[in-house]
C-alpha cells in the first residue's frame, strides 16, 4: 500500500495504520490510561485522542468539553484544574494529561484532535516538552486552528480539518494537484466515508490523494467487514473503537496471503 514520499516520524511504520480511537474502551472509560494502555497491549501503534484546556493551562485529554456525558458532572473541562480533572471519577480513572500520555508511551505514535483554540498553546507545550513533534499528527475540524499548531510546531504532521475536506472531495477529480490545493500542507485526510447523503471516500480520492503524496484514514471503522472493504478499497489507515479485532483482521490478512507479521511495539 501506498506511503507518503517524505515519509518519517509519524508515518514510518508501514500501512495500514490503526489509530485506536480514545484507547481501547471495552474495559475501561475512553480517553484514559487504563483505555491506553489496553489498546497498546492489543498491539496498537497509534493512539487517538482529544484535548481541552483546563483552567490552569494544561493540555487535558478529553472528546467533550464538558464531563457531563463521561462524568456526570456539569462542570467544563476548562473550570477545572488539571489535578481536580485527574480525581474526577470516570469509573476508576481520572481525565490525564496529554503530557502524562506521551510520557507513558514514548514508542507509541499519537493522533491528537485539538478541539477548541484554547488548548492549541497547551497542546504546544507539552508537545515541545516530550520532543515528540515526530510522534504525532495534529487535526482539527477548524483548518486555522490546524495551520496555527503547524506554524508553532515546524515540521509536525497535520490531517486536514472540515473545510479541507470539503475542498479535496470537490479537487479529487484534478488528481494530485487538486489534492495538494485543497490540503494546503497538511499530510493526511482523516474521513468518513460518508458525511450524511454525500460520499466522501471514493476510489478516485484515495487514488488523487494517493498521486499527491497524502494517507487516507476512516474514522470511526468498528465493523469487520467494512473494515476489510476499506482495507480492500485502498485507505491507508481505519480510525476504530476496536483496534483489537481491527489488528487481528490485518494480521490475520497477511497471514494468508504470506506475508510478514505486524511489528512488536
């Protein structure tokens, strides 16, 4: 499969990619190192996951910006300190840190949604503080927020936000430069593959964005079969709740077809 042409750092492991999504949750709360560490004992080499700003400025990882749905709480992440967030109860762990999660898994490569403008200078901080610029893409649905962290972080991988998505799914019919317009620097198209009626992973984007140098990835794949569709479609990488039948699905693949086993971590 099809690897990007200055590949390195985040993209040198071989595709496909699965990134699992907030960890591993099936026994433990998403986004949380319980959920973490189960999804790198699965085989994981990507972790997905989401920060917020608490109120001390610390990068907090978290999908909501609230705890009302994980917490049942009301409070924001954002009134609350980052030792207050670690003590909330999520169902036997706390709200970590994105320093403390980069620290914990330092062969593991991380896929980071900045979710609001607040977190993007704590985001910065902790990045620059593990030196694992290398070690993870950056994304967000606002494209600004996306070219900012890739401005602050020289040389860090970004996936295209809602706008770029747009543009790429109305430039796949140019090809690769089509692509390259639409992306606007950044490495990887992170996807549905459909966005209500319009259908947005096609065989001609794979393959334009293929031609530019770009990584398709899916999210969220937890079906099997249309895990092996895609796969089959050509995408390089299946943003999953289940990154341990999603692994054993590929080694299972290459297994059959010969082929050599997935790395150890």
């Amino acid at each position: 499969m099809h690897a990007p042409e200055d590949a390195g750092g985040w993209f040198s492991p071989a595709v496909p990619r699965v990134l699992a999504h907030r960890g591993l949750a099936t026994d433990a709360p998403e986004n949380t190192m319980p959920a973490f560490r189960a999804a790198v004992a699965a085989g994981a080499r990507y972790l997905e996951t989401d920060v917020h700003r608490s109120r001390d400025d610390v990068a907090i990882v978290s999908h909501d910006p609230t705890l009302a749905r994980v917490g049942s709480r009301p409070e924001r992440i954002g009134e609350l300190t980052a030792a207050e967030l670690a003590e909330v109860d999520l169902g036997g762990a706390g709200l970590p840190t994105l320093a403390e999660v980069l620290a914990a898994f330092p062969g593991i490569r991380c896929n980071v949604d900045v979710k609001e403008e607040a977190a993007v200078g704590p985001t910065v901080e902790a990045i620059r503080a593990a030196d694992a610029v290398d070690r993870v893409l950056l994304t967000s649905f606002s494209d600004s927020r996306r070219r900012r962290l890739a401005r602050l972080l020289p040389g860090v991988a970004t996936s295209v936000g809602s706008a770029g998505v747009v543009r790429a799914v109305v430039a796949a019919p140019l090809g690769a430069r089509g692509i390259r317009w639409a992306i606007r620097g950044a490495r990887a198209l992170q996807v549905p593959e459909r966005s209500g009626i319009l259908r947005i992973v096609s065989p001609r984007l794979i393959a334009a964005a293929h031609a530019a140098g770009v990584e398709v990835h899916v999210w969220t794949v937890n079906d099997p079969d249309d895990m092996r569709r895609l796969l089959a479609l050509g995408v390089d990488g299946l943003v999953t709740d289940r990154c341990d039948v999603a692994l054993a699905l590929i080694d299972d693949a290459g297994s059959a077809a010969g082929g050599p086993e997935r790395p150890a971590t």
